[in-house]
C-alpha cells in the first residue's frame, strides 16, 4: 500500500474540507473558519507520506502473522492437542512467530 496525499492530508488537517484528484490538492476549505486549519505545505504532506509508508511498512510482519493464523482451524487444534496430548497448536504458532518476526 503506497500512501497518498489524501491519506497524509486526513492526519496533518482532520476535519477539514478538501479535494484530491491525481495525487494533487485541488480544493481546500479556505474559510479556516470552520477547520481553523490552514492547508499543508507540499514538505509537509511528503514528510507526512514518508511516515505512513514507514508506519505502515512496519507492520508487515503482523499482517502476515493474521493471514497464517487465519489459516489455521486453531478450535480444533486446541481440542485435538488436549484430547491427544499433544502440542499441534502451539508448535504451529510458534511457527508462524518464528516465520515472521517482529522487527
């Protein structure tokens, strides 16, 4: 996911009016009256950018964990693992952490 003006503008100026189209502002509420915001200066949403791609990109690991564990029928692991006395679900989760670890 690559983030754009709109998503920076969402953080550096909440409740305000705006408009974007083709990464680009092309409306803003000028009344500041009404958001008391004044509109983000071009270094100001591309620092902004940069900070949601690094948010975002941090998080890569955790995405991944959900999607593997979504895969896993983790009810009835747990209920075959205390019927058999077995570890089939912890050692499956600690598979996936071990595959995708945090930073």
């Amino acid at each position: 996911m690559r983030p754009t003006i709109t998503d920076a503008l969402r953080y550096l100026a909440p409740n305000t009016a705006f408009s974007t189209e083709n990464n680009a502002i092309v409306a803003w509420d000028m009344s500041e009256v009404k958001s008391g915001m004044t509109q983000p200066t071009a270094a100001e949403i591309a620092t902004e950018v940069t900070r949601l791609q690094a948010l975002y990109d941090s998080q890569a690991y955790s995405r991944s964990r959900a999607t593997a564990y979504a895969q896993l029928n983790q009810f009835e692991m747990q209920f075959d693992d205390a019927a058999n006395s077995t570890t089939t679900w912890i050692d499956s989760i600690q598979a996936i952490k071990a595959e995708y670890p945090k930073p």
